[in-house]
C-alpha cells in the first residue's frame, strides 16, 4: 500500500491530477494501460473538470474499483452489482474520514476564482486537503479490494 501511494503522490507532484494519480497507483496491480487511463481520467481532478463536484480521489477511485471488478468477473451484472456495492461502501469510508465528497468542500474555496486560487496556493491546500485524500483514498481501495 505504501509504494501506490508514493506512486500516486509522485503521479500528482509531477502534473497529474488527483483522479490520475489515484487511477495510476494501480496500474501494475491491475495490468491496464497508463497512457489511455490518464487519457480517461484526464477530466476528473478538481472534483472534475474544475467544477468543485466529488473530488477527483474519490472519481479515481471508482475507477479502479470498476476495472478491479470487471477482471473478476465475466458477467456484467455481476460486475455493476459488485461495483456499486463497493463505491458504496468507499463512499461511506472516505465521508467517515472527510465528512463529505465534494471538492469545493473539502477545499474551503472556489477554484473558479482568482481569490479562490489565491487561498488554495498560499494556504498548501495541494498538500494538507489533496494529497491526504489521495492516500486515504488508496488506504480505503486496499482494504476494500484485499
């Protein structure tokens, strides 16, 4: 657990969003194809696309949990079943340890605004809200898919 989530703290250090870095962690584990899951994920960090909606930890996260269940299972119904019962379940963990899903609310501020900006630079947001939402996020993937 410990090596996704330096994985996914480099992913994210080095340009990449949250829902990439997330998405990225499990790359080896799940044998799927970088450069097409950072195509994919590319417009879901900022609680996607900036908007400040589900933080893009928790979209990335789903991700992953959707590609961990279609490897075990042939049968789409098995592996919609088995996905939605899964993010349910991380959705209920990470809200226990954030009280909410939601960027714009874990953040405190508006992205969409230069004030917004201003407050999420000079405060290190980057690394006191996003990057603890990245390993938690990993922490709850682990436990969820072992």
């Amino acid at each position: 657990m410990e090596q996704k989530i330096e994985k996914a703290l480099d992913t994210f250090r080095s340009g990449f969003n949250c829902a990439q870095a997330v998405l990225m962690a499990y790359t080896d584990q799940l044998k799927f194809d970088n450069s097409l899951a950072l195509s994919i994920s590319t417009g879901f960090g900022g609680g996607m696309g900036r908007l400040q909606e589900t933080c893009g930890a928790v979209t990335g996260a789903f991700m992953v949990l959707g590609i961990h269940n279609c490897q075990k299972h042939t049968d789409n119904g098995d592996r919609k079943n088995k996905t939605y019962s899964m993010v349910q379940e991380y959705d209920k963990k990470f809200k226990s340890i954030h009280h909410t899903t939601n960027c714009k609310t874990l953040l405190g501020c508006d992205l969409k605004t230069p004030e917004g900006q201003k407050i999420f630079n000079e405060t290190n947001l980057v690394e006191t809200v996003c990057e603890k939402c990245i390993s938690d996020s990993i922490k709850i993937l682990d436990e969820l898919m072992n």
